[in-house]
C-alpha cells in the first residue's frame, strides 16, 4: 500500500507540474494579447485623431473655397 501510495503521489506531482507549466504559458500568452490589445488600441485612436483633423482642413477648406467663390459652378 506504501509503494502504491507513492506511485500515486508521484503522478499526482507529474500531473500538478505539468498544470503548472501549462498555467503559465497561458498567462504569457494573455498577457501578449493584453499587449496587443493595446496596441490596437492606440492604433485606433491615433487614426481616429488623423481622421477628425482631415474632417476639420476639410471643413476649413470648403468654407474657404466657398469666400473665393471657387466653389460655385457656373450657371
């Protein structure tokens, strides 16, 4: 009985390291798609930003064109 508990006990430690093993690769591998997340993120908002800018020189330059009078098709 001696032997077979420490048969067990020995594959229930194999089984505990290799969980163990697993438990960390799986942290790694969330906390590199944290990474990315955030990283997309930024990503996002910069384009977000560039794309608010753009709407603005746009406005500015139609408004502009419009004083001109280059915005006017002739009739």
């Amino acid at each position: 009985m001696k032997q077979e508990f420490k048969r067990k006990n020995s594959e229930i430690e194999k089984r505990i390291e290799k969980l163990e093993e697993e438990k960390m690769c799986l942290s790694l591998d969330v906390n590199v798609q944290k990474m990315e997340f955030e990283k997309v993120k930024k990503e996002k908002r910069k384009i977000e930003e560039d794309r608010d800018n753009l709407k603005k020189h746009y406005k500015k330059a139609q408004v502009t064109l419009k004083r001109v009078g280059l915005g006017r098709s002739p009739e």
